[in-house]
C-alpha cells in the first residue's frame, strides 16, 4: 500500500461538536491514528443532530457526526473520576498530538493541561481551539458557531439591506477554522520533529475568522466607509445575482466584472436587441443606478431556460455563472465525480453513508477514508489493551471502577 504522509503519528483527540472533528478528520484521512475521546455520561453535541438514518434518532445514528469522524477510533472515559487523569496521563506517554476544543480551562481543571502533558512527553504538540482564544475577558464566553458569526461581523454583513442582519448558514466559523488549523498543527509537528521540543497552539476562532472580511476591514481603515448589507449585490459588478430557471426552485448565479463579460452577455440573452440594449445599461455605473430594472429583465430571460443548458452557454459565450447546487445537484456533479470526492463508508448502525474528502490530492502519498465513524466506545478495549497496553488486570480495574463510561 501506498504510504500515507501522517502515517506513525498519534493522536489523542478531545474535541468535539464541529470544529475539532472537522481538523482531526483531516489527520486521519492522511495517516495519523485518530482516538476520540467521549464519555457516555455525556456525548457529543453531534451524536444527537439530525440528520439520522431514516429519522431514527440515537447515540450512533447522526450522519452529522458520521461524517466527520470518519477514520478515527472511538474509546469511552469519564473524565471527571478520579482515575481518568492517571490514565490520561499515560495516553499522553503515546501521543504526539493532543487536541481539544474545550472552554479555556476544562482541560487544565482535569489536571491536563500543556504542563502536565509535557512533563510526560516534552515533544508534545497540543492543538486548543476556543471561540475567542486564552486569556482576556471574554476568554470563557459560551457559543458555538452562530454566535461566532456576529461576534466577528460576519452576520452584520449579510442579508439584505432593508432586512435585520442573518447569519451565514450553520456555523460557519467552524468550516473556516479547520483550514487554518490543520497548518498549524503539522507546522508545530515539524518542529517538534526536529527540535524535541512541544508545543501548545493556542488558536482563537473569532481572530481566525476574521480573514474572511479583510475587504471590509480594509475598507474602514483606509477609508473610513463602513460597509453594510447589500444582498447578492456587489460594488464592482452588475449585473451581480442570482436568478430564477425553468423548474421548481431552480437557480442560476451570474456576474459581469467587465465590459466584455456584460457584452458577452447581451449576445447571449438578446442577440437581436432589446431593452437590455438600452441607454440605462450602456456602463457599469448606468447598470449599477438601474440594478433594480436589470435584475428584473435578467430574470424575465433566464426564467425561460432550464439551469444546466443555460450555464454553459453563458460559460461559452464568456460570462461567469454557475448553477445554484442543491445536495442532489452535488452528488451528480460529473467535476466532484471525477474527483471522486464523495466516498462512501458502510456504518455499522446506519449503514452506507457518503462523507466528503479533503479538497487536496497529494500524488505521491494520498489520503484515503477506510473505516466509518466509531460506536460510542467502540475501540474502548481494543486500544487500551492491545496498543497502549494495559494488562488485563488494569484494564478490569478501570472497567469495574466506572472509568471507561
């Protein structure tokens, strides 16, 4: 078999709900030997989000959950019992990655925290992600990727101008973040590669996310404008939307930057002339003072055509669009079919389910998704006794006493 690039790296992985599993799915994919750790006394966010295999509720039904942990093993602890940490402690002894995405100071309350793992395994890479980063007053604020959204500004800045602010769809912070994550951490596992020395990356979601409105940021700094919500719309484009097809909701994004594009356009959707060909639209700031009117008569034309058909011919006449996808339209794209990047997995309780790979192939040593998500606790056994090496008689006194729940 093909070397995978992570392949010998360990990983002890507390995280939870989205933005953690999202990182260390990507550890796993390409190699690294990923052990969850949950508690049944208290499970995972995403172990009871739909949606669920056949609306079914229960502990290892959530496809939200499945898709994210895939190529992970799974291994139960009550951390709060007095001997979770002894034996957290040990774990450490075999990990050279350990990553959490806790409130500040969960770990350090179980006696976990980088000093005491590094006192056990100075090489030690430890990942913490938190919504607004260690230290400061709002350094324990609760939320998750919602209040991320309009703590960052992102939410301010989206929606429609004569409508109350929304927030981008689902937690939106948590698909930022992972991208940046992943960097870091292979960054600080070179390191202590080379030096012997750990590491403890502490990352900030809220100062993560913000890159994405550096344009907006720049705007005020430089010019003092800030800018509000403006829908589909954009300063330096029109037309710039999204139209209805042909068919039950159905739509087709376009955009024309340049003159040659809006051109293109025109001999597309009125090639022996028409109202498109008016005064009103002859330059980008006539189109932009009649973007009500443009936008109706674009959707006057597109309305007629089916979406598919449509988008290529625009492609080929020049003008960038695209299909608005749904999750049908995605697992049909012939692109994401050539990149194969759907894989599906057989779950042991929900069955066949399909999960995304990474966006990246590397060509001389790539990823693969092998094994679904774990049950909860799956691996409980398995892992303390056959890789970490307890004997039989620790691991009866761990089960006896309630630590591995």
């Amino acid at each position: 078999m093909t070397q995978k690039p992570l392949d010998g790296v360990n990983v002890l992985d507390f995280c939870w709900v989205a933005v953690g599993p999202m990182t260390t799915k990507y550890l796993g994919e390409y190699g690294a030997t990923v052990v969850r750790v949950e508690s049944a006394k208290r499970p995972g966010t995403l172990r009871s989000a739909a949606p669920f295999r056949d609306g079914v509720a229960g502990i290892n039904r959530s496809a939200y959950f499945a898709s994210y942990n895939a190529n992970k093993m799974g291994i139960t602890v009550d951390m709060r019992h007095p001997r979770a940490r002894e034996l957290m402690l040990r774990l450490a002894g075999w990990a050279h990655i350990v990553t959490e995405n806790f409130t500040p100071g969960t770990m350090e309350g179980w006696g976990l925290g980088f000093e005491e793992l590094r006192a056990v395994n100075p090489g030690l890479v430890m990942f913490s992600a938190s919504m607004m980063g260690r230290g400061g007053p709002m350094e324990r604020q609760p939320g998750f990727g919602p209040v991320l959204s309009s703590l960052v500004g992102l939410t301010n800045v989206t929606g429609w101008p004569d409508r109350t602010p929304v927030n981008p769809y689902g937690a939106y912070t948590d698909f930022i973040v992972p991208r940046f994550a992943v960097a870091a951490i292979l960054a600080a596992l070179d390191h202590s590669r080379r030096t012997g020395e750990g590491k403890h990356l502490d990352l900030s979601q809220l100062e993560t996310s913000m890159h994405f409105l550096a344009p907006y940021l720049l705007d005020y700094t430089a010019n003092g404008r800030e800018q509000q919500r403006q829908g589909n719309r954009d300063a330096g484009a029109a037309p710039h939307g999204v139209y209805p097809c042909a068919g039950d909701d159905r739509w087709l994004a376009l955009a024309c930057r340049t003159e040659p594009e809006w051109k293109a356009l025109l001999a597309a959707a009125e090639p022996d002339g028409g109202p498109l060909h008016g005064d009103a639209f002859t330059t980008l700031p006539e189109r932009k003072a009649n973007e009500d009117e443009l936008d109706r008569l674009i959707a006057q034309w597109t309305v007629q055509h089916e979406q598919r058909p449509l988008m290529r011919l625009l492609l080929e006449a020049g003008v960038p669009a695209g299909i608005v996808n749904d999750p049908r339209d995605l697992f049909d794209d012939p692109q994401l079919q050539h990149r194969q990047h759907f894989h599906w997995l057989d779950h042991p309780e929900i069955g066949p389910y399909a999960t995304d790979r990474s966006e990246f192939d590397l060509s001389l040593s790539p990823g693969s998704l092998d094994v679904p998500a774990p049950l909860l606790g799956q691996h409980t056994e398995h892992f303390l006794r056959d890789i970490i090496g307890l004997s039989e008689e620790e691991y009866r006194s761990l089960e006896s006493d309630g630590v591995l729940e």
